[in-house]
C-alpha cells in the first residue's frame, strides 16, 4: 500500500467518507548550506520522492481533527480542535498538544489570518518520509498542510507564502528555531534540479543538477541515530552564531565573508568563532556549487560536499561517530564526495556517486556499520522531484 492509499484508508476510518481530495509534499534532502538558511545565507536543497500525504475533507463545525500513523505506540489517536481555539494554544499553550500534531494545526493558525470564515476540516496524514533522517519529515507534513488548506478554504497563497507558514508553524506553534529552507524545498522542487535559495531575500532559482545524463545517483545513508530540532545543540549552534553576528557587528553571518575571518577570530572566543567560520564559509560553498555546475557539472562537486562535511565535523560539532562513518566509507567505495546533511546530531550523510556503484557502495557502509557495532543503516537512492501540490 502507498503512503497516499494508507491517507484515504486512515481518513475512511476515522470519517466513514471518502475524503475530497489529497494533496502531498516532499521531504528534501539539502546538497549543501547547512546551518546558513537562519543566518540569512544561501543554500541549495532539493525535494524528493518520498512524500506526505494529507487525505481531507471539510466539516461544518468549525473544528479541525488530525490524525497520522506517525505515533510510534498503538492505533493512531485523533487531535482535535475548534479553529477558534488556535490562537490561544499557540505557542503559549503549544505543549498542551502532541507534538506530531502541532505541525498542521500550527499551520493551519498560520494560515488563518488569511481565511475568511475558514470551514472546519479533518486531515488524515501517511508517509513514507523517513522520520529522524533529517530529510525534514516535518516541512514535508507542513507543506502537504499548507498546499490542501490553500485550495479547501480558497486562499490564493503563492508557494513562497506557504512556505513561510510552515516556517511559522515550527518555529512558534512546534518551538523549533529553525529558518526557511526546508519549507521553500519542499513547496518549489522540480525533477532534476535543486533550489537556489536566499534566505534573506527568499528569491529562490531553480537549477538543473544534471544528475540522471552523467550517470550519478545521489545515495541516503540514514545513521538511525534521531535527533529533535526543538531540544539540545541545535539552539546552542543557533545562538552562537547570533553572538558571533552582534560581535562583528552585523545584522547577520550573511553579510560576513572569509575576508572577515581574521577579525573574527580576534573577536570571538574559539567556540564562537568556529560556529562563525562554519557558516562564512558554508554560504561561499554554496554559491560554488551552483556556479560549478553551470560551469563544469555534477563531477566536479565532490571536494565541495567533502569540505562541508569538515567544517561541519570540526568546527560545527554537529556530526556523529555513525555520520563521519558512513561519510568515509562513501568515499572509499567510490563516491565522488560526500557530507551529512540536515540538522546533525544524528540522521543521514548523503554521497554523490556513480549510478553503477550504488550496490557495492551499500554493501560497504552496512559491513562498517556492523563491524563498528552500530545499528543496521538505511542505505537507498533519492531523486529530485516536484514539490508539494494535489494528488487528486
């Protein structure tokens, strides 16, 4: 059964009706600019094929219920409210409600500034984005949120904007200080290429990776070691490169460039000023990587994705044993370079390789895995795909 089949089969269980449509949105894998989208720096992700799909139907009462196989424990378990009452759970109440569920019903406060008299609506969530990879299962379940609430209750809300209420909704109504670039990803993705972003700037190009004609599958190598975006490290990084912005004076870490190293590191404390330095020089990767491949293609981007993987080894902290192991073993079985991707702290590194090596490159990282006594990995392909939009 696909993921959309298990969204119509849950939204029958739970209504005893056919839904009147689903929509869905993809997960994302970032190929590079990671920790630079709150700085208000570049980065260059893709969607993927592995989507959330969001089965719906409206109600008359003015109440929204969400209900997903995403709880790991027993049947799946309705979360519902009246639209009316949004405002008062977030986010001064947010903790009141599972957090699976605060993703769409932080959207849909998101969205109700722009709903007049909004119908009441129940959303029926499946997926087969794998959750904890950091292939960002959260925007992929904003987005398919976001795209069927737009068209149910008559929006007229470009991708940019719905991609900003997801945003909305994870920072505030989930409390996880994250910046855009999942969101923009899974709303603006198209086959084969990835999404030039500005954070600042929220301009977005597409740009074709060319992956398919030189031959070259992008591989997932998720560690299964999870991580949470609203507790730990993450705000720690966050923060710090906030000081390192206010210590050199800047709105940003965006307006700095390596040339301001050297006072950087004059300024800052030796923690702060590798924070900082991770993310000048993860804005400068970027906007390498989308200049060499419209200059010389996918094959010459493998020392950027290696250096990435570095600075966020070393001077970001943010790697795990299991991530750097997988990274390594990539590359010796052949990738043209490799990187963890996401938020760090555990999830997936991802490794651009030759298609045909794809087997023996999988064999490779779940031997190491096994004789590094570390969980089994799950080691598969993604391709760039579309973004988020109606099923039927």
């Amino acid at each position: 059964m696909t993921a959309a089949q298990d969204a119509r089969r849950l939204f029958r269980e739970l209504t005893d009706a056919d839904p009147i449509g689903v929509w869905s949105a993809p997960g994302r894998v970032n190929l590079i600019g990671e920790h630079t989208d709150y700085n208000d720096g570049f980065v260059f992700p893709f969607a993927i094929e592995h989507r959330t799909h969001v089965a719906v139907g409206r109600r008359d009462d003015g109440r929204i219920r969400v209900v997903s196989r995403f709880s790991p424990e027993g049947e799946p378990v309705p979360v519902e409210v009246a639209l009316a009452d949004l405002d008062a759970l977030f986010p001064a109440r947010r903790d009141d409600i599972v957090e699976w569920a605060r993703y769409p019903l932080g959207v849909a406060w998101a969205l109700l500034a722009d709903a007049d008299a909004p119908t009441g609506v129940d959303l029926a969530f499946a997926s087969d984005v794998p959750v904890g990879a950091g292939l960002s299962s959260s925007a992929a379940i904003e987005g398919a949120t976001a795209s069927a609430l737009d068209e149910v209750w008559g929006l007229g809300l470009d991708r940019v904007r719905l991609a900003i209420a997801g945003r909305r909704a994870e920072n505030e109504a989930v409390g996880a200080p994250t910046g855009i670039m999942d969101q923009m990803a899974s709303m603006l993705g198209q086959a084969d290429a990835g999404i030039f972003l500005d954070c600042r700037s929220l301009v977005a190009e597409v740009v074709p990776l060319g992956f398919e004609p030189a031959g070259l599958a992008l591989l997932v190598m998720d560690t299964g070691v999870t991580h949470a975006h609203s507790t730990g490290g993450y705000g720690e990084r966050r923060a710090a490169c906030e000081r390192g912005a206010a210590l050199m004076g800047v709105t940003a870490l965006r307006d700095l460039t390596v040339d301001d190293l050297p006072r950087a590191r004059e300024l800052m404390d030796d923690v702060t000023f590798r924070r900082v330095r991770h993310v000048v020089t993860e804005n400068q990767r970027v906007l390498d990587a989308v200049a060499t491949l419209r200059t010389q293609g996918p094959r010459a981007l493998g020392a950027l994705l290696d250096a990435s993987h570095v600075s966020m080894r070393d001077d970001f902290e943010i790697s795990v044993p299991e991530l750097d192991l997988a990274v390594e073993t990539a590359r010796a079985a052949g990738a043209i370079g490799a990187r963890m991707t996401g938020a760090g702290f555990g999830g997936a590194a991802i490794a651009l390789i030759d298609r045909a090596l794809v087997p023996e490159a999988t064999h490779a990282v779940e031997a190491a895995f096994a004789a590094a006594g570390f969980a089994a990995p799950q080691v598969f392909t993604v391709r760039p795909s579309a973004g988020a939009g109606r099923d039927d």
